[in-house]
C-alpha cells in the first residue's frame, strides 16, 4: 500500500491530473508548525499527523484544495454548513435514521432533532469539492469520504489512497477501511440515501467496501 512520503509525491507531480489549474507541488515546504497551531485553535480541535504532513509538504498555487494555506473558519464553517444543508435537504425528502427516534410531524422540529444529532458526528477536514477527511479520531490512517447530501461513500481508505484515486489515472484497491462512525454507516448502506449513487462514486464505494473492517 502507498504511503505519503517522496515516492508518492514524486509519481503525483509526474502524473497528477487536476484539469486547467496549476498543478499541486509535492514535496515543497508547506504550513508551518505556526499555521497549523493557528488552524487549530480556530478550529478547536487536533488535525491528524498524516493531514498535517500533506500539507507541511506541498504548494499549492492553483487552489486544488481546500485552501488550508489561506485559512479562515468562516471559509471551514461554510464548507461544513454546505454538508449539513445537503443532509437536510434529504430528510426534506423523507430520510429519517433510527438514530433519531420518532420522526416529529412538523418538518422543521424533524431538522432540529437531526441536526442536535449532525454537531456530534466525528468532524471532517474538506480536502477537494465534496471530499472531506474524516478529522475524529485524530489517528493516521483515517478515510475519505465523498459527500453528496446522504450518497455518501468511501473515496480513500487513507490519504495516500485518496490522492491516487482522486488524481492519478487508475483508481486503486485497498484492503482495509477504518471505520468512523455514522459517516462510515451512510459509506457502507446501514443508512440510505433517497437517490441512487452516480456510477462512478458506487462502483469506488464497493470496490472500498469489499475490504472495510470494522475498527
């Protein structure tokens, strides 16, 4: 299994596939220990080891990803609000978890139930458009997730295993899935979503799915 560490980087800069924006930079001098501290402490919670060493070692001049770089809670606050609005939007349509207890009459005692319930799923980290790390617990090795309102799968099983998935050509395998609660029950079916996965997200999500253990 590939590692973050100079071999990756060096087949992303040759290989990386990021449409008409600047290229990343794998491998150069990143947010310093300052900026992460910072980041923190707005944030109010620890960042992995493995999120903090991606982004300690690349530049990233073309905005591939969420701009960690230039970071703002506002900006993190916004992301995270567009992940709860697209969960809302599907309890609008009839989603309702066990988790919830009686689903209430009225629609907008419904959402306050659910989202009293979303402020305590284990915090995610966006990464790029609707993929986020999962931040909770604060372990290497924790996957990435795509988010599409409830069609919710795993797009890495790690960071290393995202970035070839999400950047490289071919798409890899992994064997071995940590399991985060709720996010990993949408990404493996004990909840689902009111609409079908787009074919390229659910053929990921089984080849993923296939090996998860239950960590």
């Amino acid at each position: 299994m590939a590692k973050l560490g100079p071999e990756l980087f060096e087949v992303l800069n040759a290989r990386q596939r990021v449409g008409n924006r600047l290229p990343v930079i794998y491998g150069a001098p990143g947010l310093s220990p300052r900026e992460f501290a910072s980041i923190e402490e707005q944030l109010g919670f620890r960042l992995p080891e493995d999120f903090r060493f991606l982004f300690a070692n690349l530049q990233d001049a073309g905005r591939v990803f969420f701009p960690w770089s230039a970071f703002s809670k506002e900006g993190y606050d916004a992301s995270m609000a567009r992940v709860w609005h697209g969960i809302a939007f599907d309890i609008e349509h009839g989603l309702w978890l066990d988790r919830w207890g009686d689903r209430p009459a009225a629609p907008a005692e419904a959402a306050e139930v659910a989202k009293a319930d979303f402020v305590t799923w284990p915090r995610l980290l966006p990464l790029y458009g609707h993929r986020f790390l999962a931040a909770e617990p604060c372990r290497n090795g924790n996957p990435v997730f795509s988010i599409r309102q409830t069609d919710i799968v795993y797009y890495g099983s790690d960071l290393a295993n995202y970035l070839m998935n999400e950047f490289l050509p071919v798409q890899q395998t992994t064997g071995e899935v940590r399991r985060i609660e709720v996010w990993s029950d949408f990404a493996e079916g004990r909840y689902l979503a009111p609409t079908a996965l787009p074919d390229d997200l659910a053929d990921l999500s089984c080849v993923l799915r296939s090996g998860a253990n239950r960590r």
